[in-house]
C-alpha cells in the first residue's frame, strides 16, 4: 500500500460578524463540519483545515 497526500482546495466566501480575518478563520475552523469518507480502495487516514483569508473591500 501507498500513502498519499492530496490537496483539494475549496473557496468559501463569507459575510462575518466578526471584528477580524483572524477571528473569522479561527471561528470558521472550529465550528464548522467537513469530512471525507474512504472508498473501498482508499483509506482516509487524517484531514486538515488549512484556512487563509483575503480582506475584500
């Protein structure tokens, strides 16, 4: 067996009622649900959120 790592990558735009980017991320990342289920040949082993964000005017 092989172990991979693969990167999918998701744009998610939001309206916040939070007073920074910071708080934004931080919130996004603990309250919000995500998952990736295994197949039969593919065994999900970890997922992580890597957030970054973008102030738009």
């Amino acid at each position: 067996m092989k172990n991979h790592i693969l990167y999918i990558i998701v744009r998610v735009e939001v309206e916040s009622k939070t007073d920074s980017l910071m708080e934004t991320v931080a919130e996004f990342e603990q309250e919000t649900k995500y998952s990736f289920d295994s197949t039969e040949n593919v065994k999900v082993l970890e997922t992580e959120l890597l957030a970054t964000g973008f102030n738009h005017p």
